[in-house]
C-alpha cells in the first residue's frame, strides 16, 4: 500500500510547478479554479512576486495549490490504485484532505485563505518567531527547555535531530547560546512572521476552529495521520477535531512517521515543491522506499 505526504509552509520557491503549468492543460484549470474561489491572482504571486509569496496570508494557499496541482496531474496521468494514507506538515494536512477527497477544493482553498491571513495577523510584527535546532532531537531539546526554564514552546518534532521552537522573539535569541552549549551543534532563526504552532496562535485557532466546524466532510477508505496526535483516522469526526486543535499545537511529524513503520506501510509518495519531506522521512527511517514528485522531470 502506498502513503501520500504533502509539505507545509517553508517549502515553497519562486517559480514551483511552473513547468506543469506551461506543459499540462490541467494545472492551469486548476489554477483557474482556485484563483476564482480565493480571489488571488496565485500564478501572479508564485511565478513573479517573491515577497509576496514568503507572507504567510499568501505562502499557504500558493504551496497548496502547487501540490495539489501536481497530485491531480499525477493521479490524470499515472493513477492510483492502492493509497491507504494520507498526512502533510501542517497546512500539508488540508492538502492531504483535498486529494484524498475528503473535503471539496473549494472549501480548502478557502480555509487556506482564511488560515493564511488568520496566522499572519495572529501577533503584532517582530514580537514572536521560530527557530530551528539542528542535532538532536525532541526529548533532548525539552530537557534544556525545561532545566533552563526558558519560555519556549517546541512547535515541530521534524526529526531525530531537526527540532523547531516558537516563543517571544527575545527569548528566542537569548536561549541561543544555552541550546548551542547543551548537545544542539546549529540555531537558525526562520524567516517567519509569527511563532506558529504556539500558545501564540490560541485565538487565531479558535476563529480558525469555528471555519473548520462549517466544513463538510466526505466519507470515503483513505486514512488521514493527523499532526496533533500522530494517530490513524477513517472517520471524519476525529479528522476534524484534530485539525481544530493544530495551529496552536505541536506538529509531531517525527511520531507520525514512526506511526506509519509501525503499522507497515513501506512506500511512501512526496508531492510538492523542493521535496522537503523527503529529507527529514530519510532520518527518521531507513525503511521506507520514497518517491518525489515536484517537477515533470520526476515523472520520467
């Protein structure tokens, strides 16, 4: 059987999926569709406006229509006969929702919409952000939190030695040289607007909540792996409470992929832009037999 993941925000490049939508009808239709339920001139932003494309009220909706284009191309060309599971990183997971069919395109993009602009406006500037911790791995990462009582939240579990963090900006900054000193070998401040999957993000995930609440979900044999627990879901009541409870909680990816060891699967298919998940699925496991799909090169 086969699992299909889906990047989140970070993964997005100017210029992604250009070359489907110069070579296949399709992804401009579907562009076309999404462009007429968001209201945003998408192409615009991921084929020439770099800056626009790295806010968040527009990163989102641009990557997701970057993968979900790819998937639909790849399902028109290839199709599928055998997917099990579905999962993405954070916004992945509504990608992971529209190309398992279990909710419409329509109602997707205009939740990533709402998302987008929700996280974004979420804190005043410059106040919060994120960190990434480089070799070593979540346990060892909260034990520092917690011996130097530092006022952080781990926001993603990407790895065994890729951990993220979110807080106050100055406390960020002042816990650089505690993590440097205790067992982490490289701190990078990211590039983002707010500390996402945060205490930060408990309003703009409550409004969030009341949107997701009004969407309508189709049943159908695809499982969902869902980022707030890490667990396997079929039915749609627990799929939509989880993603009630993401953007101000902890993506456990690393969790996620052990759950699908675990549970057997071995062959798992990355769509979206700069292959991103793929890299992190390597250091988790060693079992899994992985395949990128970001430009038509891929399909050769």
């Amino acid at each position: 059987m086969t699992s299909f993941v889906f990047p989140g925000q970070g993964s997005q490049s100017l210029g992604m999926v250009k070359d489907f939508h110069e070579n296949f009808r399709l992804a401009g239709l579907i562009f076309e569709e999404i462009e007429d339920y968001t209201n945003l001139n998408i192409r615009n932003i991921i084929f020439n406006d770099n800056k626009k494309l790295n806010l968040t009220q527009f990163t989102q909706i641009c990557i997701f229509s970057a993968s979900f284009t790819i998937f639909k191309i790849l399902e028109a060309e290839k199709g599928f006969e055998d997917i099990n599971i579905m999962m993405g990183h954070s916004l992945g997971e509504y990608t992971a929702l529209a190309c398992s069919n279990k909710i419409t395109l329509k109602e997707c993009s205009i939740i990533l919409k709402k998302r987008g602009e929700l996280m974004n406006n979420a804190v005043l500037p410059n106040e919060t952000g994120m960190a990434a911790l480089i070799g070593n791995d979540v346990k060892t990462v909260q034990e520092i939190i917690d011996n130097n009582n530092l006022d952080l939240e781990i926001a993603n579990d990407n790895s065994n030695i890729q951990i993220v963090i979110s807080g106050k900006l100055e406390n960020i900054n002042k816990s650089k040289e505690i993590f440097l000193d205790n067992k982490i070998k490289k701190f990078v401040l990211l590039n983002v607007s707010a500390a996402f999957h945060s205490k930060f993000m408990f309003q703009a995930q409550n409004k969030l909540s009341k949107e997701i609440d009004k969407l309508n979900f189709i049943e159908n044999k695809i499982k969902i792996i869902s980022n707030y627990d890490a667990e396997v879901y079929i039915d749609n009541l627990s799929i939509k409470k989880n993603l009630q409870y993401q953007m101000a909680n902890r993506v456990n990816w690393t969790k996620s992929i052990k759950k699908l060891e675990e549970i057997g699967e071995n062959k798992i298919i990355e769509i979206g832009p700069n292959k991103v998940l793929s890299g992190l699925i390597r250091r988790i496991s060693s079992n899994f037999d992985i395949t990128s799909y970001d430009n038509i090169l891929d399909f050769k």
